[in-house]
C-alpha cells in the first residue's frame, strides 16, 4: 500500500483538485501494477496558526508524507527516478501553484502489512494478479502465492526461453 498523507493550508484544493490528484496518484501505482485499492490518499488541512517550516508560519506549504509497504525501490537510481517521478506528479498542484513542497517516502516492512485480515500476497503471485483484477482483498490459497509467470526457478539455467 502506499499512503498519502497532504498537509496542505487550508482551502489549498478544491474537492474536484483533490479527487484529479488522487485519480492521478493512484494511476501511477496501478501502472505497476498493483490493486488500486492499495493506493491510499489523505488530505489534512493545518490551519494557518499551526503550520511553521523553519520556526516560521508558513502559509503556501505542503508537505506529502508516503508510506510505501506494497513495492520497495531498490538501488539509488531507481530511487532517485521515483522521486523525480513523483515531484512531476505532484508538480501542477504545487509548483505551477506557487506553493513550496516537500515530500518524503518511507519503506515500511510487507511482512508488517494486512488488509481486511489478509496478509498481502506476493509479488507477481497469482493471487496478487486476482486482487488487481477485482480491486479487494480477498483470501488465497498456497497454490495461488505461486508466480502468475512461469519463472524458472532452477539453479545453473542460463536459457529462460526469453
């Protein structure tokens, strides 16, 4: 799942801003794929009085706190493009704006994750490809934590077949 949590002042979007922002945000992580009922956005006003970034009020600030536990971002480049990725993401509803941003993403652990009591299957597992088709949790079987691909999962193979 990844969680969106936006401070924003108050007033900053509109419900129609929000709903295109969370639209848009979702895509971007069902383009992996993954179930877009992982994907999950808040949207928290801090009132003009409680909002200070270097001990000063600061009323054109958002910050977007994301919590990934659905898919980690191996290695500094790819890391560095996602970033990237999602400060273009969130570009029209900040920069072209004129609002000052920050975003930070932390990777918490998959085996410290559940939904509706299911434990989230794995990656490109069967049962993972049944969840982005009917977008819910669901209960799965042993077989179904399986490769939805036929991975060769033999040592000393060279030739996949690819």
């Amino acid at each position: 799942m990844p969680l969106w949590k936006v401070y924003t002042p108050p007033d900053a979007y509109s419900d129609k801003d929000k709903q295109a922002m969370a639209e848009r945000i979702t895509s971007i992580y069902t383009q992996v794929p993954i179930p877009a009922f992982y994907v999950v956005i808040v949207f928290e006003e801090i009132p003009q009085n409680n909002y200070f970034v270097g001990g000063k009020p600061h009323g054109k600030f958002i910050r977007f706190k994301i919590d990934q536990i659905a898919r980690t971002i191996p290695g500094p480049v790819l890391r560095e493009w996602w970033i990237r990725t999602v400060d273009g993401l969130v570009a029209p509803w900040v920069k072209d704006r004129g609002f000052d941003w920050e975003i930070s993403i932390d990777e918490t652990p998959f085996d410290l994750w559940s939904l509706q009591g299911e434990r989230a299957p794995p990656f490109e597992s069967k049962a993972e490809k049944r969840w982005v088709k009917e977008n819910k949790a669901s209960p799965y079987t042993l077989d179904e934590m399986l490769p939805a691909s036929n991975l060769l999962l033999a040592p000393g193979v060279h030739d996949h077949g690819i």
